[in-house]
C-alpha cells in the first residue's frame, strides 16, 4: 500500500495548488458522451447517486454520505485544504479497491473507454483520473460533472418547449383505464408520453403504492428521452395530469399543451372502474399504505363519509370503500376540474380495452387534418 500513499500525497499537491499547469486531466464534454462509447463511472456519494444518475452508470463512491458530509463540514469550518487532507485520507483507504474494480471494468468492456464523473467534474473526479492515468489505466473526465448533464437536460427541454406540438389528451375519472390504453397505443408505435410512468407515480393519494419513487431530476432525464424520440412527431399523446403528480412537477409547456388540445374522455361502467382500481392497488397486500394514503385526504371529506370509509378499509371491505371513495370525493372531484377546462372533447364509451384503443386511434384519424391545420 505504500506506493498508493505516495501517489495520493503527489496527487494532492497538485489538487492544492491551483496554479499547476503541468498535469492535464483527458476529458471528454457533455456533448460528446455516449452510453454506448463509454463506461460512465460516478464516484459521488451513494446519496447523490441515487437522486439522480446518468444512463447505465455505475456507482463507485469515493464517499459514503457520511464521509462526504464530513468533508463538508470541515470545509465550511476550516476551509479548503482541510477539507483536501480528510477527503484525501478517506479516498487513501479505498483506491485499491477501485484499482481493482476499474481493472474488472475495463476487462469487461474492453471496446469502450472509461469515464470518470462527479458532481461538477471537480476533485473527485480529478483525483481518481489523475490517479488511474499514473497507474497505467485510459480514462476520462466528464467535464463539468453531473451539473453539465443536468445543464444539457434543461436546454434540450427548452428546445422541445419551443417546438410548436398539437396535444391528445386522454382523460376520464378514476379507473377508467386511460393508463392501460395510452400504453397499449404506445406498443403500436403512437407517439405517447406517460407521464405517470415516467414519474413513477399514479397520480392520486393512492398513486405511490408498490412504486419507487423518483426525483425531479430523473423525471427529466426520462421525459427529455421520450420528447427526443418523438421530436419529429407533429402531436403527443398524454394523460389528462395536474400539474404535480406526486412529488414531481410537470413542465409548463406541456401544461399549455393540454389545455390547448383535443380532449378524448373515456367512459367506463361505474363497477367496471372500481374492480379496475381494486386490480390495479391490490389493498390486500397493501393495506397499511391503502390506510395512510387515506389518511391524507379523509380530511377533505364530510366527517361521517370518512369515518365510514376508514371503517370499511379497517375491515377489509374494499370493494365498498372504493365505491364509497369514488361517489364521495373522486368523482366529485374530477367533475369540478373538469368544468374549469374549455377543450375541445370527444367522448368513447368502451366496454373493454380493446374497444377504447379502436376508439382512441379512431378519433386520432379523424382529427388529423385539424392537427395539421394547427400546426401551420
């Protein structure tokens, strides 16, 4: 281990002094990184990872969150070189193993090149390039780190912004199936954004249960993938959203999108819907998170419908509870949201899945030319 401390003491010298042009760290700009030319290793805390990550990473952290909390606060407390030293002596202790672990690496991929990111292609990212290359092994630095990746995310989300679309928009109450059927259309090669599948979330106080949970910023990331596939389609089809789904905000410009568009309202038997509900929450493997969700909206209610309603949930009558849930708030709810839009509707009544999608795809062709004439 002792030639791994002397290169760390060398490599930390040149971190430190600011002023030396000796040593250049290879990189390789945002522009030009492609998953399928490199290995994109991200040496940022398991914390930092996990919020928000490029496409087919992997994760092999310098710091744990507790560590790189540490070298935080040193750094506020007593500056800059402090900081170096700890961050330095935390990453001594670990280089060997991601020696190792680059070495596997390359092995495994020996066609692409190796490129190293942190979170703003600082020191991170540097003292493990720097280190590697002096060790005999090819990487790269992504310059300006995950900050520059985020960056190129948001121009190309305003590009999109700029790009004139005509919008279809699927809406219905609760338990219509409009998931089931935008998914479907989008199988056929129909240029769909799901949004609730890109957020991770079904959009009601329900819409967490049996999902992980994303960021903001990885609903970006996969929003601007889908806007890029389709970005030579004159229109998209979309859900009927609000503006946050869950924890996540929907861009405006697909907001105004809706609004302005053609709204297909899908009409599903009343028990049809709350089976659907019933399949699609299964509350009896979920009924503590069926309860909490409950919880949040209880409040919303007339008194005695939720007390009935959190009575029946405690007693496993789920059926009845949905019922109850949409005549007493869903229902209502969507009725209201429903009156405060002016689009243009049409509306399919469909008796199964197969039906609503001939429908959809029926309304489509027939608004073709009026998606043309808006677009000119």
């Amino acid at each position: 281990m002792g030639c791994f401390f002397v290169l760390m003491k060398s490599i930390g010298y040149r971190m430190m002094n600011m002023y030396d042009n000796q040593f250049q760290i290879p990189k390789v700009d945002v522009l030009s990184w492609d998953p399928n030319k490199y290995v994109t290793v991200d040496v940022r805390s398991p914390g930092e990872y996990q919020e928000f990550s490029m496409p087919s990473s992997i994760n092999l952290p310098i710091f744990d969150n507790d560590e790189r909390s540490k070298v935080g606060t040193v750094y506020k407390q007593m500056g800059k070189e402090e900081a170096i030293r700890l961050g330095l002596d935390f990453f001594s202790k670990k280089i060997q193993g991601i020696f190792d672990l680059i070495l596997n690496l390359r092995s495994s991929y020996s066609t692409k090149r190796i490129v190293i990111v942190c979170a703003r292609g600082g020191m991170r990212s540097n003292s493990v390039v720097s280190t590697l290359n002096m060790l005999g092994i090819d990487c790269l630095q992504l310059d300006g780190g995950i900050r520059a990746y985020r960056e190129n995310i948001t121009t190309r989300l305003q590009t999109h912004a700029e790009r004139l679309k005509f919008y279809y928009v699927l809406s219905g109450n609760t338990g219509t199936k409009k998931t089931d059927v935008l998914r479907r259309l989008k199988l056929e090669g129909y240029p769909v954004i799901d949004l609730e599948d890109l957020a991770s979330h079904r959009g009601s106080a329900f819409g967490g249960i049996g999902l992980k949970s994303r960021s903001q910023k990885e609903f970006e990331l996969l929003l601007v993938g889908e806007l890029d596939r389709y970005y030579h389609s004159p229109y998209l089809l979309i859900e009927s959203e609000s503006k946050r789904i869950g924890n996540i905000v929907v861009p405006d410009f697909i907001m105004a999108g809706k609004r302005k568009g053609v709204r297909i309202e899908l009409e599903y038997p009343f028990m049809e819907r709350v089976q659907h509900l019933l399949e699609t929450y299964q509350p009896n493997n979920n009924q503590n998170r069926i309860i909490e969700a409950f919880l949040i909206i209880k409040k919303r209610m007339q008194k005695h419908v939720g007390n009935e309603i959190h009575d029946l949930l405690l007693k496993r009558d789920y059926e009845k509870a949905f019922v109850m849930l949409l005549t007493h708030y869903y229902d209502p709810r969507y009725d209201h949201s429903m009156r405060q839009e002016h689009q243009e509707i049409v509306h399919v009544n469909f008796t199964d899945i197969y039906d609503a999608v001939a429908k959809v795809k029926q309304v489509i062709a027939d608004k073709q030319i009026d998606c043309f004439r808006r677009m000119v």
